[in-house]
C-alpha cells in the first residue's frame, strides 16, 4: 500500500489505532458480528494521541 501523504499526517490515524480507540478502519459489523464492540472514527480524535496510555485489550 502507498499513503500518498507526509508521515505526520498519517502518525495521528495510527497513533488512535485500536478497538476502544479509533477502530480498525476496517469492516465493522463484521467485527461486531463476533462480539468486538468496534467504532471506527472519521476523524482524528486527540483524546487518542497519548501512545503511553493505550491499553493492551483482546476481542
């Protein structure tokens, strides 16, 4: 895959990655079919930027 764009443009949408984060910017009801409670976001979320806060969760 080619991100056409500078790195820290895309760091913020890697950086929120994650169920209870921003999601997986994937397919979501297919997620949720199997009971991972997912939200995928449109947008940057700064509540999310903090690597040093994420916690380690399973589906």
């Amino acid at each position: 895959m080619t991100v056409d764009a500078p790195p820290e443009r895309i760091w913020p949408w890697l950086a929120q990655l994650g169920q209870g984060r921003g999601g997986l910017y994937s397919f979501e009801r297919l997620e949720n079919l199997i009971g991972c409670r997912m939200r995928n976001t449109d947008r940057i979320l700064p509540e999310h930027q903090d690597l040093s806060a994420v916690p380690s969760r399973t589906c």
